[in-house]
C-alpha cells in the first residue's frame, strides 16, 4: 500500500488534500499520471497544510455556486416529450444528455457527471432526478416524460428543400363505346 495527497476530489476515494492509502498500481497508472493526487513524501507532507487551506477556500466558493445553482433550480420540473407506444413505452429513451441537453435549454449549465440518473428512462411518467452539483449539494428535479403528440390529422408541409411528392396521375377516361 502506498500514501497518497489527493489533489482532487476521487470518487469513493477522497476529498482534495486528504491523506489515502491505495494500491501500488493504482498509484502508479491512474491517480499519479492524471495528477490527481502525489505520493506522501516528507516535502509533500509538510506542503499539506498550506494545501488544505487553499483547498478549503476553494471547497468554499465551489460549495457556494453549487448552493446557488441549487436554489435556481428548486422547484424547477423540465418536461421531455418522446414517441412511445399505447401501453407508455418510450420509442429509444431520455438519457443523461438529454436531460442535461433540457436544462442547457431552459438556462442550465450542468456536466454530465452531475446528473445521477441510475438508468435510461425509458417509459412515460414522472422521475425524480438527483444532481450532484458537489457532494454535499444534491438537489432533485422533476422531470417529466410525457408522449409525443401527432399532428391533428392535417398533413404537415414538407420542409424546405425536401422532395416534393409526385403528382397523383389521372384517372384513365373512359371513351363512350369501348
């Protein structure tokens, strides 16, 4: 096992400017060559408290956004229509791009990582959706999947530059004694 400063937040690691023991492979292919954390040499710990002080005023201001963000969104419900089937089944399904593509919409600047959807969506209703802005701030949105109306029963122009139907040909006409 090796020691390791975290330089930045790990998933089901650690936070930024903790001290974690892992693996020496770990180390040495993932969190060292990415420069998300330096071995815990003697240097390196006597940087660690400068660092943690840094980072704390750091941890501050992404926690404050995060917090803002939050509360722009609360209450806030995005509403995605899909072609689905009569029993509610969604032709393909509302991902986490799609989800994220709705808030960009709507005004939202949110990652993808953020966006904690444990699967695709893939029927029509409502969903409870977590967004990890931060770990400590995780507010939910409701989102809702609703099926996609049809145009009412009028045929709907072609677009622009697209093939024009064919003329529908005539009827043949009948000549008087044939």
């Amino acid at each position: 096992m090796q020691k390791i400063i975290l330089l930045s937040n790990v998933e089901s690691l650690g936070r930024r400017g903790g001290l974690v023991s892992v693996r020496e492979g770990y180390a040495a292919n993932y969190l060292l060559p990415k420069g998300l954390g330096v071995r815990a040499t003697e240097a390196n710990l006597k940087r660690l408290e400068s660092l943690r002080t840094k980072f704390k005023a750091e941890e501050k201001e992404l926690v404050d956004a995060a917090r803002s963000l939050s509360e722009r969104l609360e209450g806030k419900s995005l509403t995605i229509s899909r072609k689905a089937s009569e029993e509610g089944h969604l032709y393909g399904s509302v991902t986490v791009g799609t989800i994220v593509e709705a808030l960009a919409a709507e005004g939202f600047a949110v990652d993808n990582r953020a966006v904690k959807l444990s699967e695709p969506i893939k029927n029509v209703g409502v969903y409870n959706v977590p967004l990890a802005l931060h770990p400590d701030v995780i507010p939910e949105i409701k989102v809702w999947v609703v099926e996609e109306k049809e145009a009412s029963g009028e045929a709907s122009a072609p677009a622009p530059g697209a093939p024009q139907p064919a003329e529908p040909a005539a009827p043949p006409v009948e000549k008087e004694g044939e």
